[in-house]
C-alpha cells in the first residue's frame, strides 16, 4: 500500500523505467496486441493466446512478452499487433498470421510487409505507426497511454504517471485545483461545453454535510465510442480525474455511471478499482492526507435520455431515467438531494493532464473560447474509420481528408454529421470549419460529445434524418408532451415523404413543430431533436422537394421511390435473376427472352443485382 506522496514517486520513477527497458531492449521483443472492443471481437484473445502457444513452442519464454494493450484506434484496419524494439506496426492480424511472425519476425527479424498498412493514395507500405497518415496530426491527451500499456496491470499505468496528478492536488486546496482547472479553460466533453472549473466551484461553495461526484459513462450517439475506448484503454486515468473532482469540491463517495452494453469497459474498471483500493488511492486516508474517497459502477441499461444528467440521477437512484426542470441544478441540489456533479468520461481523463502539467500547457493547445483537444469517433464512408484526437481548431477537411484519408471508392463527399442526433449535417462548403464548440453551433451543427459520421452521394440525406429521428422517437422518455408528440409527428411526416405521398406543405409543418419542440421541449434531447431535421433542410432542401415532386431519390435509397429494371442489350437470358427473386417478380423464359421485372409485385430486396454476374440489372 502507497502512504505518501514521495512513495509514489519513487514508485513511478522506477515503472518508467522497467517499462521502457522493456519495450527497448534488444534482446527481449514485445508484443502488443490491440485489446479494444472490435478488435477483441476479431480474435485478440485468441490471437495473443496463439502467440503464447508458439513462443512456448519455440522455447523463447525469456526473449518475448505478450501484451494486450488499449485500443490502437484505426479500427478499420485492426486487430493490430505492434513489435517492440522496432515498433513495426501490423494491421488486420489473423490467428493464423502469429506463426510467420513468430518465425519471420521474432525469429529472423524479417518484416513480414503484406501485414503492414498500405496508404490508400500512395499505395506504399508504411512499418511503423508513428508514419501512418492517420495518426500525424494526433495529439494524445485524454487517450494518455491507450494503446501503450497494459489497462489490467497498475504498475504500467504508474509508468505512463498514473496517480501523480492526484499526488499533486492532495498538496494544494481544493479552491487552488478549480482555480487550475479553469484557468486551463477546460469545458465539458460531454455535449454541452460547460466550464469545468465554473461548475466544480458551484459544488465547491454548496454548505453540505454529504457530496457527490459521478462519471457520466453513459455514451448513446450513433457511432460513438469514445469514452469506451479511454475506459478500456486507461480506466485509471477516469479514477484519477473523479479522484481529483472529488478532492475539488469535498466529495467522498463517487459514481461511475456506465451503460450494461460495455462489458470490456466495466470489468477493466472494476480491476482499476480494486487495485487502486489495495495501493491505497482509493479509500480511507489517501496518500496520508486525510482524504477519504471511494468509487462504485452503476448499470444504465442503455436509455439515450439518461446521458442527460437530471435523468442520470434519477437512474442512479432507482428511479426510471427521465429528467426534471432545472433549476436547482444537480451541483446545488443533485443526487439524493445533495451537491454533485457530474462530468463525462473524456473531460475526467483531462483533469489528470492538466493537473500534472499546469493549466497553461493545456490551454495552449486549441482555440481561443476551446482549449485542450477532442476525441472524435470518425465513421461512416471514410477510409481511415476509427477513434481521432485533435486539438480543437483542427478543420473538418484535416479530419476527413488528411487523417480519414478522403471517401472510399472515388466517391464524392456529400456531408459530415457532427454530434449525433443532436447535431446536424455539413457540407463541402463547411469543410474548412474549425472543430470547436462555437464554430459548429455557428454553422448549424454542434460538437456533442464527438460522434463524426461521413456520408457520400449514395446517402440520402431524407433518409438520413428520418434515420435520426427514428432513435430520437425510441429514445425519448416520454415525459414533455413536445418531445412525445411532436417528434413523432415529425418521423411520420418524414415517412410520409420517402414513400412517396410527401406534400409541399409538409416542409413548412415540419419546420413549425421543429420550432415548437426547440423552444418548449424539458431537456436538451428535444430542444436539440429537429436540428438534423434543420440541417437537412437548410443544406439539401432540393432532395426534399425532389422526393416530394419528382417522386425521386437521387441516392436510390428510398425503395418506394426507385424500381429495378433489366437492361434488355445486357441481358444474357440465363434467368438466374429469376431464380434467386424471393417473391417471384422477374419473369421471362431461359434462353429465349430478356427477363422482366414486375414492378408491382418487387419489394426492392436487391437480390437480382446481387445475383446477376452480367451489370445487366440498375437501380433507377
């Protein structure tokens, strides 16, 4: 058990070192496995435990150690293994591929180069990670070791500094930490951009006998999976920074609130947990200061709406997930009626940082009103898919082109959705925004909590916020009768639409309801609904009034706005179209007559596109 301070540091100073003797050293090779959701769920385990099986086989227990570290965030690319000393860096392992690194590299220190990356516009084959496109205008703050060290093993989180900020706020006042914390300009990661230190200090002033302080791990846009990644990669730098929050605003008891759907993530915090308790940094009398702090999970099942924090503390205490009107807010009246606050995932992870390096090292990173960086989950129909951290400032055309490495295919860029079902769509127009708080609010859209997903023409941009509000309608508590109603009318309109019974009118409806939920909905959810439906509208207005007039969907998404035909010159008459149909629509006779499609009877499955080996079958 750790009692001071200096203990500790002595404890870091001598993990820095066996850590990097470790993946240094000639004699003995390191192998780093990517241990992060999706590459888990592509064999990693089962990879790391192949690699264990030859290396006992070929009797070099003493020259190898195998790792499973945190996500190594190009996920398109994965399951990723990295070779310490060289640092050569493959990408899309196979069970199958650990015996020829075993015996090419490991053994005879041959690169093996078809599992290495190869950049999409040069096609050159790049060895180590560090030269990758992708990773170059990344700058690792709140993902401090994910993907370096080991989340299971604390002295490896000792080695990358781990507990060293907590060291340092137990010698100054909590009053001096929020002073740090604002000075930083740290906002809130969490959607809203809140001032950090401004909400710390309002818990901070509250006269209570108890406090709270709650991890908001309750991650619910589409496509998101920040918060994930830092909790699988580095679940002790989450404990420090509530550790830290805590110490802030005289807390004693914290929460980490965490969706049931993040297996990975829950036991590696658990493990984080229990170590920190037996190295005393978790407990009674911290670092012999007098602090006492603990931490508990607590299980969302997995309610959009409890992202919110007033519906969060209502889950937290048993009840069912719906928010309430604010004022009082929670950090004046919060969980069980005493002061909390309630930070996410990625700002907690900050605090460490900015602890340990001093406000104005954080706050020159970034932009003027958005200090620090930003971790982003870019997906959709970009070739580099994975978890992205930037410094605020970064445009959205570096993000896409420069680190996504442009759209797959040749395709043509058609929009980027920012912050989930709460943010909008930009265009190419928008592509030299900065990414900050202000500037995407200014431009329709919102940052959120990071989500970032790229569409090409063959998305449909009716579909993609009926897409939208379909999960805000499922999502939604019921609670206020204009997110109830009011975006369930919306979704209808939308259907409506893209069955092809849409009406002109029907855009000057939606606009009035988006107007009326905006302003009376109860919490952000649906004051925030209707801005994909804004932002479509205000940027793609003409694929509105195509859908409407035209009965047209120019990206053929739509099925009861588009029919499959057989091209007659192409046809070849084998009738396999014919076969594989599943309600029998497309007739014709083998070998005699060009097949024809019943437009009636055809549900626009797809199947004889899928089936036909001649393009003789379009969408139109």
């Amino acid at each position: 058990m750790i009692s001071n301070k200096e203990q500790l540091l002595s404890i870091i100073d001598k993990e820095k070192i066996n850590y990097q003797n470790k993946i240094s050293n000639n004699n003995v090779k390191s192998i780093h496995i990517c241990g992060g959701t999706g590459c888990l769920s592509a064999d990693s385990l089962e990879i790391k435990a192949e690699f264990e099986r030859l290396i006992k086989l070929n009797k070099i227990q003493d020259k190898v150690n195998v790792n499973i570290v945190g996500c190594f965030r190009l996920c398109s690319q994965g399951p990723f293994v990295k070779i310490h000393p060289s640092n050569t860096f493959y990408k899309g392992v196979k069970v199958s591929d650990a015996k020829e690194i075993i015996e090419s590299d490991i053994l005879k220190g041959e690169i093996v180069e078809r599992l290495l990356y190869v950049d999409p516009k040069t096609e050159e084959k790049i060895r180590t990670q560090e030269n990758i496109s992708f990773y170059k205008k990344q700058k690792r703050v709140a993902l401090h070791g994910c993907g370096e060290l080991n989340p299971e093993n604390i002295n490896e989180t000792f080695a990358f500094e781990g507990y060293k900020a907590l060291a340092e706020a137990l010698e100054k006042t909590p009053l001096e930490i929020i002073e740090i914390i604002q000075e930083s300009g740290l906002r809130g990661r969490g959607g809203a951009g809140f001032p950090t230190g401004k909400k710390w200090r309002f818990a901070y002033e509250q006269a209570s006998k108890q406090k709270y302080v709650i991890c908001n791990a309750d991650e619910g846009d589409p496509g998101a999976f920040m918060d994930e990644s830092i909790m699988e990669g580095n679940p002790h730098a989450v404990l420090e920074g509530l550790a830290i929050a805590a110490y802030a605003i005289g807390a004693n008891q914290g929460y980490i609130y965490i969706r049931a759907e993040y297996p990975v993530a829950i036991d590696r915090l658990e493990i984080a947990i229990k170590q920190a308790r037996q190295q005393g940094l978790l407990g009674k009398n911290i670092l012999n200061k007098g602090f006492d702090f603990d931490i508990e999970l607590r299980f969302g099942a997995g309610a959009f709406v409890c992202g919110e924090e007033t519906a969060l503390l209502q889950s937290i205490e048993g009840k069912r997930g719906m928010p309430r009107s604010r004022p009082p807010f929670p950090a004046v009246k919060g969980l069980w009626g005493y002061p909390s606050i309630i930070n996410n995932v990625e700002t907690l992870a900050l605090v460490p940082y900015i602890v340990r390096n001093g406000a104005s090292k954080f706050a020159s990173i970034g932009t003027k009103n958005s200090k620090g960086t930003k971790v982003f989950a870019l997906g959709g129909k970009v070739n580099n898919i994975g978890l992205v951290e930037v410094p605020m400032g970064t445009t959205l055309r570096e993000l896409i082109y420069d680190i996504g490495e442009g759209i797959p295919n040749n395709k043509e860029f058609k929009a980027i959705q920012t912050g989930g079902p709460s943010g909008g769509c930009l265009t190419s127009k928008d592509l030299d925004t900065p990414i900050d708080f202000d500037s995407l609010i200014e431009k329709g859209s919102m940052m959120g909590s990071g989500g970032a997903i790229v569409m090409d023409e063959d998305n449909c941009m009716v579909d993609v916020a009926k897409f939208y509000m379909e999960f805000i309608c499922d999502e939604s508590c019921g609670k206020c009768t204009p997110c109830r109603i009011g975006t369930k009318r919306i979704l209808e309109i939308l259907e409506k639409i893209t069955q092809g019974h849409g009406e002109l009118s029907d855009i000057d409806e939606m606009l009035e309801l988006a107007s009326y939920i905006k302003e009376s909905a109860l919490c952000a959810l649906g004051q925030t609904a209707a801005n994909p439906i804004l932002s479509t509208l205000n940027n793609f207005k003409d694929e509105y009034i195509e859908h409407i007039v035209e009965k047209k969907c120019r990206a053929k998404v739509c099925k009861n706005l588009m029919k499959y035909e057989i091209i007659e010159d192409k046809c070849k008459k084998c009738g396999m179209c014919s076969h594989g149909c599943p309600v029998n629509c497309i007739e014709g006779t083998p070998g005699k007559t060009t097949f024809i499609i019943d437009q009636d009877k055809c549900i626009k499955c797809g199947t004889c596109i899928t089936t036909c080996k001649f393009d003789a079958i379009v969408k139109r």
